[in-house]
C-alpha cells in the first residue's frame, strides 16, 4: 500500500496532518505490478495542531479555504483504513507494509494521528517499510521523488507535485517499475529452471 501524507510540519506529535493518500496495488495475469485504486482525504489540522508557514507555502494547502472539504483526523483514518484492511484481507495477511518516499515520515504521520484518535486496529505494521527514496537510487541513481520518477521514465508534472494523491500516485508508479524491473533481471520463474 503506498501513502503520502501532506502535513504542516516535520514533527508528527504537534504539527498538522493535512493530507492523505494511498494508493492500492495490483499483479496483473503476467506477474506485473500496477497502481489499483486511490483513496484520499483532506484532514482538518486537530485541535492545537502546529501549522508552520514554511510548510503550508511548500504543499500550497490552505487548511482553512472551504472547498478543501476537509474532515477530521479519525474521519480521514477510517476512509483510507477501510480499503487498506480490505486489500490485506483479500491477501490473507495481518498487515499492510506502507511504500513511501522517505515512508518514516509518512509512518509516523499515520501512527501519530492513530495515536491521537484512539483508533484500535491500524492496518499498517508498526515499522516496516519500502522505501522509494532508497530504491530509486538503486535502481536509478536518483533519490530526490521528481528526478527519480524522471529517471523510471515516467511523467512527473512539477505543478501538481506535493500534493497526496500525486505523489502517492507517483510512487506508485515508481516502485511497480522498479519491482518489475527486478523481477525481469533476477527471477527464476519455473519455465528458467
């Protein structure tokens, strides 16, 4: 499942989680990984939530405009946590393993605003993840999300980056192609053996 998050700040106890986005995947007939579906919420900032300006100028969110239809934290959580438990259900696994570029940032976002909402079942595992940034400078020597993604061959539009669902959308994106990559080069499949 791949998530980002936009926030107000860096610090995931007392600044803002604005944003939220994740992304499900899917193994096509041919063993190729996709982006499935996308599910996505703004979140109204909790009460006394920091809102650093620095930040709000690099997401352009405006926490207050009216048609961010904006709900709260819990609200939020459950709308992005019902699919999330659906697919890792459908998987017969316990938990959902969250993909993100930099995914620690993105965790404790999400960990942070469980916390906070007294939410008893998080579907994502506690500390495990895949992390984009890591991948990508692997795979394609660029660990920046934009030149990455340009790296993959895939389109990246600056105007719509540091949105959720972009960047989620993009990440996605980015770690299919670098999963199918990988599984072209170095797996045996039974026809190999």
């Amino acid at each position: 499942m791949v998530v980002d998050v936009e926030t107000g700040g860096f610090n995931s106890h007392s600044d803002a989680l604005l944003e939220i986005a994740a992304v499900t995947l899917r193994i096509d007939d041919e063993g190729r990984w996709a982006r499935a579906e996308t599910h996505s919420c703004h979140v109204e900032p909790f009460p006394g939530a920091n809102l650093d300006p620095a930040a709000l100028e690099f997401n352009r969110i405006d926490p207050g405009h009216p048609l961010r239809l904006a709900v709260p934290e819990r609200e939020a959580l459950g709308k992005i946590f019902t699919p999330v438990r659906k697919a890792v259900k459908s998987e017969g696994c316990t938990r959902a393993v969250l993909v993100g570029h930099n995914p620690s940032f993105d965790l404790s976002f999400v960990n942070a605003a469980v916390e906070r909402t007294g939410i008893k079942r998080n579907p994502f595992h506690p500390f495990s993840t895949f992390d984009t940034a890591t991948l990508g400078g692997l795979a394609f020597g660029q660990t920046v999300l934009s030149r990455a993604v340009k790296a993959a061959g895939i389109d990246w539009d600056e105007r719509d980056a540091h949105s959720a669902i972009y960047d989620a959308e993009k990440t996605a994106e980015l770690f299919c192609r670098i999963v199918n990559l990988w599984n072209e080069r170095y797996v045996v499949t039974d026809d190999m053996e």
